[in-house]
C-alpha cells in the first residue's frame, strides 16, 4: 500500500490536465487535507490543487519520480522523490512525509534536500 500510495501521490503531481489533476486530489485528499514545505502552507484541496498547479507553471517539462523505496509505519510513509526531465537528472531532490487517515493523504510535510543555486534554471 506504501508505494500506491506514493505513485499516487507523484502522479498528482505529474497531472497537467487541470479536471482529471482535481479528480486525483479529491480521490486522493481527505477534505481536510494540508500540505506544507518550506516555501508554500496549503490548507484544503483547492489550496492543494493551486501550490500543485503553481509547481507546474514554475517547472513546465519536469516530471516528479521517485527516488528509492517508500519507507512506512502505522499511518506515516516518507519517501524521496525528484524533479527532472523525463530522461534526465534531478534538478530538485527532495522528502515527503505523508500522515494518512483510512488510506487518504491527511497531511504532508516536504522537505528540500537538493535545489539549484539562485538564479540557476534547467
């Protein structure tokens, strides 16, 4: 279920047709839902729907993916992923902690482990 979820997880992010992205996060989302990193605080899915739909517009032609195994317990996975071109190294590598309830994303939490220097775009 860990790794399901986080395929699920990516490809929400991944989704660049706006209807069937807001499909994947009302499936996916608890109504409730929250997601916080250290550039951006989203409270429900629209806000989730909008810091997703911003990542896209900030980085067209990147693709996220996962990096390694989804580590997991109880209700929390984490797991690492990357930002890069289809077939290309990471520009952005970073963690998600994802806290479920009954199988929906409740809360996630990233963190950025590797991005380019200021001023530098790929």
């Amino acid at each position: 279920m860990p790794d399901e979820l986080a395929r699920r997880y990516l490809a929400t992010w991944n989704e660049r047709d706006p209807v069937k992205r807001r499909a994947l996060i009302d499936e996916l989302w608890t109504e409730d839902a929250g997601y916080v990193d250290p550039i951006v605080t989203a409270d429900g899915r629209d806000a989730v729907d909008d810091v997703v739909d911003t990542a896209q517009q900030q980085f067209p032609g990147l693709v996220y993916r996962l990096a390694g195994s989804v580590d997991s317990h109880h209700h929390v996975a984490r797991l690492t992923w990357e930002l890069a071109p289809a077939d290309g190294p990471p520009v952005i590598i970073g963690l998600a902690v994802l806290i479920t309830e009954q199988g929906r994303l409740r809360r996630v939490y990233g963190f950025l482990d590797h991005t380019p220097p200021p001023g530098v775009r790929r």
